[in-house]
C-alpha cells in the first residue's frame, strides 16, 4: 500500500473533524456571539450549502489543474479559514470562514480520491479510495470527540486553532510527498446533470437528502438535546461523540457487508427504519425519563443511532453507482451533493424546532423524514416490478 494514501487520509482526517465538531460547539459559539443556539446553527447550514454547491463547480473548474497543486491550496484556505474562525471578532465573520471552509474542504475530498486513485495501479483503486475516504470515519470516531475536548478546556477557539495546526501538518507533508503532474480530466457541469437525470437516480438523490435531513436535525443540536433534554453536563460531549463515532465505524462497515450480502436497497430499507426508530426514541428518552436516567439512557442510544445511520450512506452509493456503473464518479459526486444538502436542511429544520419547541422534540421531528425516505425506496421498488400481463 501507497503510505502516500495514508496522508491524503490524514488531510480528509482534519477536514471531517472540523465538520463533524461543530454540533458540539454551537452553545459556546451562541453564548460568546451572543446569539440564540438555533441561529449559531446557520454555521451548519452555510458550510453544508456551500459545499454541496459549491465542490461539483470548483471540481469542473479545477479539474485539469494539476492535482497535488489543487490539494495544497484547498488545505491552506481552510488553515486560513480555521485561523480566522479562532481570532473571529463578530459572528458574520466566522460564518464566512466556515464557507471558506467548506468549499476547500469539498473540494479537498473530491481531490483526494482522484489523486489516490492515479498513485495505485487499476487493481487496487477500490483500497485506494476506502484508506482516504477512512480519514472521514476515524474523524466521526476520535476527531470529534478530541475535538470537543479541546474545547472544554481550551474553549471553541482552540478547537480551530488545533484543527489550524493539524491542516498545516497534513498540508507540509503532503508538499513533501506528492508528485507532480497528475492532473485530472474535466468534467462539465452538463454532464452532472445528465447523470442527474438518469432513471432511478433522481430517487435516489432524494432518498439521500432525506435521510440526513432527519439525523442533521438532531446531530446538529446534539449539544442542547443533552444538555437541556438529558441533563448532562457540556464536559459529557466528547464521550456522547465518542459512543456515537464507534458506531459510525460498525455502521460503516456492517452497511457495506449487509449490501453485499443482502442486497443494498434492502439495507437502505432497514437502516431508514431503524433511523426513525431510533431518532423516536431519543425524543422519548428525555421526555419521560428523569435526568438522573434520561443523560445515560441519551448516551447509550448514540451507539446504536450511529451504527444504523452510518450503514445507509456505503449502501446508497452501492445502489446508485449499480444504477450508473459508467458514471460512478459523477454519480457519487451528486450523491454527496444531496448528502450535504441534507445536512443544510436538517440544521434549518432543527433550528426551527428549537426556536418554537423544545430539544426534546428534535427526535419526533426527524423521524418523519426517514420515514418518507422509506415510502420513496418502497414506492420506487413497487413501480420497478413488471407488472403481469392477461394473456390474450
């Protein structure tokens, strides 16, 4: 194995941690800016567009620029954007280094995968791919939690400053190891589009978007859901991220074996199920549970929460690349695309139910959105049947 890989997975390592942290962060952020929780949400909501929007336009742009050069820029704007986060004096001002972020990040990602794929031989680019897309997933398992523990003792500035100085490490060794002269194939934005619109895709796309629309909603205010709701201490965040990040990794990993396994709609099928389920129950726990009860109960669920979350995202890319196999890299592009998309709109809707509920709501909420993610898997499933005909 390239060991090169294995820093191009350190940098997709230190983008997914600032992403998956900032849940943790909002009540800081909020109180210092002086702002309510579900506005300091916006955070998320402005990355998570910006890189949905953002990273197929920058990906056409960028994509016969030479690819280690791509790289070493998307790191230093988002080091710039951290260090400006940190020393952030107004509210507006970390919000535009979050965007500066976000578009650095996504394009980072999409970067990565190309150039891991261009320093192995055909026979091993899937291995390629799942060591730099694996940063992403030890980032949800011990970047957050670090992350949220750097904050309880350096506060939300810190966390930047830390995650500053991991980019900058990630970008010099990268300087150092990456050759020169690998340079990517451009592909208009027309023909994203196309594969947009071929049959089957668009269902999935909006499946995708669903599903995370209904975790964003709570993921996103985690931070008040066990504060307020399960009446846990803010030091208790990194081990809530903790418990949730070990069973994004089982998930992960048990998601892509049930897809091969069992078949990946089918696994779609359960983990939207068992997502509503789940998200239920984190709106059940604290309403009816004391808080002596209800903070370790919250705590224990992120386990089981995370490993039927995390199941859904490796087998909804093995259900649209089977739809698109010529297509697999544009596909999958606009398969993050609503990814993120859905992440914006679960920290809207989220803020929402804060601003006229309670933390404690967050869970019902979200769980119709899988739900109807699940109606439009079954829906798709039924018309895909052939339908049998009189004979005459």
């Amino acid at each position: 194995m390239d060991k090169r890989l294995f820093w191009l997975a350190l940098g997709s390592f230190t983008i997914s941690t600032e992403g998956f942290v900032i849940s943790s962060l909002l009540p800081d952020i909020a109180s210092d800016a002086g702002i309510s929780i579900p506005l300091a949400g916006s955070l998320i909501t402005a990355f998570a567009l910006a890189y949905a929007v953002g990273t197929p336009i920058l990906a056409t742009l960028t994509g016969e620029w030479d690819r280690r050069r791509v790289i070493l820029w998307t790191l230093v704007f988002f080091v710039l954007g951290n260090l400006v986060a940190a020393l952030s004096s107004s509210f507006e001002v970390l919000l535009i280094a979050r965007i500066v972020m976000a578009l650095s990040s996504g394009l980072f990602a999409a970067t990565a995968q190309g150039t891991a794929v261009a320093l192995v031989d055909d026979h091993h680019r899937a291995r390629a791919i799942a060591v730099v897309v694996g940063g992403t997933t030890v980032a949800v398992a011990v970047g957050a939690p670090l992350g949220a523990l750097v904050a309880t003792i350096a506060g939300w500035r810190g966390t930047f400053f830390a995650i500053a100085g991991l980019g900058a490490l990630a970008g010099a060794i990268l300087w150092y190891r990456l050759p020169r002269g690998i340079v990517g194939t451009r592909l208009p934005l027309r023909l994203r589009l196309a594969a947009a619109l071929r049959p089957g895709v668009p269902s999935i796309l909006v499946t995708t978007t669903l599903a995370l629309v209904g975790a964003f909603t709570v993921f996103s205010y985690v931070a008040p859901l066990a504060i307020e709701g399960g009446g846990l201490s803010p030091l208790a965040l990194p081990g809530m991220l903790l418990a949730f990040g070990v069973g994004a990794v089982i998930g992960n990993i048990a998601g892509g074996q049930a897809a091969d396994r069992f078949g990946a709609t089918r696994t779609v099928s359960w983990s939207l199920a068992l997502s509503a389920a789940m998200l239920v129950m984190l709106s059940v726990i604290p309403t009816f549970l004391p808080h002596h009860i209800a903070g370790p109960a919250l705590m224990a669920m992120m386990v089981p929460w995370g490993i039927v979350g995390w199941a859904f995202p490796p087998a909804q890319a093995s259900r649209i690349i089977k739809l698109a196999p010529d297509a697999a890299p544009i596909v999958l592009s606009l398969n993050a695309s609503a990814l993120y998309l859905g992440v914006a709109l679960g920290a809207v809707v989220g803020g929402a139910v804060l601003r006229y509920g309670a933390p404690a709501d967050l869970g019902l909420v979200a769980a119709a959105f899988p739900i109807v993610g699940l109606g439009v898997v079954l829906a798709e499933r039924m018309l895909a049947r052939p339908v049998a005909m009189p004979a005459e």
